[in-house]
C-alpha cells in the first residue's frame, strides 16, 4: 500500500448532480441525492445542482431579491450545493465535470460531458432528446433493456443501479389484528395528468402526495391496518406498504401499464395487477420477503456507485477539455450581520401600527378611497420598508452611497395624486360621485406613501453603486 503523501485529497473530476430540490414525496430525487450522498462518502467530490432553481422571497430584502431553496432536504445527506466558486475552482484546473442529468432533462446547462441517470422510460416525462449523453446508467434492469432497444444510437447504458430509498427500520411495527381498510395513492395521476383515478371505493383512505398534507407517520399507521393499497402509479409507496405487511394492487391507465419499473430487483414480492382474492393472498403472502431483498440490494449499493464512479471519470479523461457549465444562476452564499437585520417575528399588528394607519375623517379627508384591510396591508408594507432601510442605510454608510435624508414634497412630482389639494379641505369633484364606502387616505397620508416610493428608489441607487464597486474591484483583479 502506498504512503499517504498529504491529507488533502487531490482534485480531481468533479460530479455535478442535476436535481430538483429535495422532496420527501418524490423517489426519483432522493434517489439523485443519494447518488450524491455515496459518490462522497467514496472519496469523490459531488455536488447537486438545483435545476429548474427554487427561490422563496424574503422580507429582509426588496422583491427583486430571493433565496435559493434548498427543499425538504435531509441533514444527515452530504450533499453540498454546487456554487459559482466551486464552478470556477474546477473550470481553473482543467478538469472536465460529470454532470449527471435525470431522464427527464436534455442538456440545460450546455455541457459538451454529460451523463444521465434514467429513473423512468425516456420520453414518458420529457420531450426527445437532442444531445446524445456519453454514459447512462439505467435505474432498474427493465430500463436498460427499454433503451437498448428504443434508444440504439446512443451509447450502450451501464450496469443498472436500483437505489432503494426506504427506511426499513421506519416501515415496520404492530399490524392491527383485522385488517379491514383499503387505501390508494393517485397522485401524479390527478396532480399532473388532471385524471380521477377509477374504481375508488367510497371508504378507501386516500395517501397524499406532500408531507405536510401527510406525513410519514400516517401513512404507516394506514398501511398497518389496510389489507390492500391500489397504486396508480410507480411508487416507492408500494414497497413501503409490503414492509408493513400491504399488498399492493397495481392498477393500469393511460399513463402506467401496471407493471413497477423494479419488479426484476424486487422479484415481484409483495404485488399484483388483479385484485382477485386469490392473486391479492399471494402478494401478501410474498410481503414477508421484501425485507431481505431490499437488505442485500442496499449492501451492494456502496460499491456499485463506486464501480459506476470508476467508469465514468474513466469516460471524461477520454474527453478533451472543453469548458465548465453555463450555470442558470448565480449562486451565493449570503451571510446577514446580526447588527443590520430584524426580527420577523416582531411583525406589527393593525393596532400597533400607530401613525401609519390613518383614522376615518369625513370632514377633512382626500384623494383616493381604500379598504380599511387594505390600508392595514400597506401600512406593514412601509414598516417593513423601513425595517429594510435601516439595513441598507448601515450598507451604504460604508460605501458612502447615503441619499438625501428625504424629499421635499415638490420633489415627488407624479409620485402625489392631482386630486390632494393643499389649500382647502373640500373634496375634489372628480372624487364627489359614487364613493365606494371605507376609510379614505388623507393627503399626508398619501404624501408619506409617495416618500417610500421614493426611498425605494433610493434603495435602487445604492444597489447600482454597490455593482459598481464589485464590478471595478473585479477589473483591478483580473
């Protein structure tokens, strides 16, 4: 055995993990994750690119800001988020990544390298392809077999790589002494293909397909007193159900033909197409077997991604370098100083809104009317403007890209309705006809509206001034 020269691993070519952001519902990309996940644990460098990406708007920033969301994704994964620097890490030494694509993408971030990972039959859930992929590695033996025939001119597909993503220590526990519910899972069914599934008997408990409309306890609670789960669809649901000692009746439509994609590496236990009495005994029966099966596939996994590892950096060395990925976004880490934020949870009710939110006066109101409600809503909306101004005040004391400390009202122009007149209190006649009953703005009110836009405005500004900055900063750099 050689000696350890230094406890720095060496770079080497990296893999770009193309996924959704993690969901508990969704097999195919826990399985993506957990490529991630092993591909690590195997001494590789892997990273997961949330594709398309998803962003949740925070109220410490303007609308125009969002953070990246990282899903329902699981702590205990190693399964680090791919970032620009990482990117240009990578892009410096030459080394050509292995983007990994589920079947369902053709090559959205324009890599001359790529794999796919086929979780389903190519094409069932995505257009044609247009690029051919330099490897694939079929999900299960069956999808293997589908594209060495459907899919000739591409490269031959990889030894098959069943993942199984069930906790076989969750999916276990007392069954109820008379199994007598049913219960039944339709969820890409209705949710995607807009299709009421058939055959639903009335008492039939329906599982859902999010965790916060079910969670998982539920769901094994349901299993353990049901004697048959009919299946819309290909789901690790059902395997789920046959460790809970649920068979499973796996029922054809239009957009599944009733038999699971892993019924080669599951060996069809557990499961059956017919709910005749005597099929659905037989499938019960063979539920006891789930557990070994799935065992032996998952002390097999460790190796077989290290074997699959193997081949592919084996593939890219053969692949001229050609450039890195055109990254759909700009990932960044972004860090708040604890001094220049707030405290979302000290979010004002109407009542503590104070000067905000205006009184009705009939005598001495103007300009346009409004709900009393939503008078309420804005009124917050310019408390948390403010909340953001005092962050973004601190910022631009740094920079020194403090605006004006506030208009004079001749300086909003537009910005204050014509119908605010400044020397009598008497409504304009425009406003005189047909008012629509609720509480009216008075003109400062309207004024102090104008001010914030304006403030945003300044917002804005100090925004350009700071790309600037990091924009020259970057030209003296390079």
């Amino acid at each position: 055995m050689a000696e350890q020269t230094s406890l720095i691993p060496p770079s080497t070519e990296p893999f770009f993990i193309v996924t959704p952001p993690a969901a508990r519902y969704s097999a195919g990309v826990t399985v993506l994750h957990l490529l991630c996940h092993y591909l690590n644990m195997a001494g590789e460098s892997a990273f997961v690119v949330h594709f398309p990406p998803s962003a949740v708007p925070t109220r410490r920033l303007p609308h125009y800001a969002q953070f990246q969301s990282l899903g329902e994704i699981e702590p205990t994964l190693l399964t680090p988020i791919l970032t620009e620097e990482v990117v240009d890490y990578y892009h410096q030494r030459k080394l050509t990544p292995i983007v990994i694509y589920p079947e369902v993408f053709d090559n959205p971030l324009n890599v001359k390298f790529f794999g796919r990972y086929i979780l389903n039959y190519p094409g069932k859930l995505n257009t044609s392809y247009r690029e051919r992929e330099a490897f694939s590695i079929p999900y299960a033996e069956t999808l293997g077999l589908y594209c060495r025939e459907h899919y000739s001119d591409h490269p031959k597909p990889l030894e098959p790589l069943f993942v199984p993503t069930t906790d076989l220590t969750f999916w276990t526990g007392n069954a109820a002494p008379d199994r007598s519910a049913t219960c039944y899972y339709a969820g890409k069914l209705k949710e995607i293909h807009g299709q009421k599934p058939l055959g639903v008997q009335s008492a039939s408990i329906e599982i859902k397909r999010s965790s916060k409309e079910m969670n998982r306890e539920e769901i094994r609670a349901i299993f353990l007193r049901s004697k048959a789960f009919y299946c819309y669809e290909d789901t690790a649901l059902a395997i789920e159900a046959a460790l809970c000692g649920c068979p499973t009746v796996f029922v054809a439509n239009d957009h599944f033909s009733g038999i699971p994609l892993a019924a080669i590496e599951t060996q069809s236990a557990g499961w059956c197409i017919s709910d005749d009495l005597t099929e659905l005994e037989k499938a019960r029966i063979a539920t006891s077997q789930m557990r070994s099966i799935l065992q032996s596939h998952m002390n097999a996994f460790p190796a077989l991604v290290k074997n699959v590892a193997l081949k592919a950096k084996t593939l890219a060395r053969e692949h001229k370098y050609s450039g890195t990925i055109s990254y759909p976004y700009k990932s960044k880490l972004v860090f708040f100083d604890s001094d220049i934020s707030f405290d979302e949870s000290t979010v004002p009710e109407p009542e503590d809104l104070g000067e905000l939110t205006p009184q009705f006066d009939a005598k001495n109101s103007l300009g346009a009317v409004l709900r009393a409600d939503i008078i309420h809503d804005i009124a917050r909306e310019v408390w948390y403007e403010r909340q953001r101004w005092g962050i973004f005040y601190k910022l631009a004391k740094k920079i020194g890209a403090i605006p004006e400390s506030g208009p004079k009202l001749s300086y909003l122009g537009k910005l204050v309705p014509t119908s605010v007149n400044e020397d009598t209190s008497e409504p304009s006649t425009e406003l005189e006809a047909d008012r629509p009953r609720g509480v009216e703005l008075r003109p400062d009110v309207i004024r102090n509206i104008a001010r914030e836009v304006w403030y945003e405005r300044q917002r804005w500004g100090i925004f350009y001034k700071i790309g600037k900055k990091i924009k020259s900063l970057r030209r003296r750099l390079a």
